[in-house]
C-alpha cells in the first residue's frame, strides 16, 4: 500500500492537538478529482474543515497530515477528536435533466463511464459509483489504521442514522452520524465493506 503526501496541510488547516481514537469515519470528498484540498484557500487559509485521508477513484491514498491529529469536519468535537476521518473522490448525487444527462451538484456533467447506481434515499434518487481500486485501497487504509490505534475492525453495516456512538469503537459512515448526510451513499456497498475489512480479504 502506497501513501502519497503530495496535498499534505499547513498546520493552520487542522488541529495540532494528539487525541485517542476510537473510530474511523468514511466520507465523500463531493469535489473533481485532484480539488480534494481546496481546504487551503477558504477561511484565509485557516480553515480546518479537512480529514486526514482522501482516496481517489484510482485508489490512490493521500495523506494530509498525521491521523494522531483531527480536524472539525464533523462539527461535533468530541466526535472529531475521536475520529480519523477519510474522504473518497466521489460526486454524491446525481440530477438527470431534460436531455437524460446527469448533473452534480455544482451543475456539471456527470460523464464518466461507470455505471450510476438508481435508488432512492434520502432525497435522492441517482448516486455516482465508487470504484474498486479506491474499494480495495479503503479496505488496506482502514484495516492498518485500526490495526495502528486499536480500533475495532468492526464496520456498520449500513450507512442509515445511528442515535448514539458515545461507546462505539470501530468503523462508521458519515451518513450514520446525521441523517442530512449523504455519504457513503447507496452506491457503496457496507456488507461487502464489512466482510472484506473484518476478514482482512482485498483484491
């Protein structure tokens, strides 16, 4: 497993502080491939909304800064200390127009070859898909990380609202913390996410 450090952060984009974790929280970066770090340019430069890991779509893992550390992305700070948090390149949903064509949330063209996953959910009715490179490098990522600071490997099985993790070790979903959350979305598939990492078994 390779770890790029190419997007690493400035001190000022998140929180020098060391905390116990007890969790890894899996997300979607919703922006275009190699956008993950625009963390840099908002707030002045001093904003801390960023994770510690994103994965793209070929699988390729970057590291932001070191994951003893956190961050606020979640907005909640005992959640955020007590977390890693992973974004993936992945657009969210999807909005087909009149002329069949997919758009994103920013408003753009949806064109890439992969097939989009139809379901409804809250809200939502089309999902871009996730890859299998950036599934089997999520599965090695997370595995090592729990393996590294004793985190259950131990993933939720699905990615609906979940009331309370105040004693929770293992691996979660944004979308289980708040049900305003779309991500991981349905295009991810949380029993095929559990077995492998729980089995330690990747392509």
């Amino acid at each position: 497993m390779e770890i790029s450090e190419k997007y690493e952060l400035p001190d000022n984009n998140f929180i020098k502080f060391e905390t116990v974790k007890k969790r890894v929280v899996l997300g979607n970066s919703t922006s275009p491939k190699n956008n993950f770090t625009n963390w840099t340019t908002r707030y002045n430069g001093s904003n801390t909304k960023s994770a510690a890991y994103t994965i793209d779509a070929a699988g390729v893992i970057y590291k932001h800064f070191d994951p003893i550390y956190c961050s606020t992305i979640l907005n909640d700070i005992e959640m955020d200390r007590e977390s890693i948090m992973i974004l993936l390149e992945n657009d969210g949903w999807l909005i087909k127009n009149k002329e069949n064509q997919f758009i994103n949330w920013i408003g753009n063209i949806y064109n890439k070859p992969e097939l989009i996953i139809e379901r409804k959910w809250r809200g939502q009715t089309y999902w871009a898909p996730y890859s299998d490179k950036q599934v089997n490098a999520t599965i090695q990522l997370v595995g090592n990380l729990c393996d590294e600071f004793n985190i259950d490997r131990f993933a939720i099985p699905h990615n609906t609202k979940i009331d309370d993790f105040s004693t929770f070790n293992g691996v979660i979903y944004r979308s289980n913390i708040n049900k305003n959350y779309t991500d991981l979305s349905p295009a991810w598939s949380c029993e095929n996410f559990k077995y492998k990492l729980e089995n330690g078994k990747y392509d």
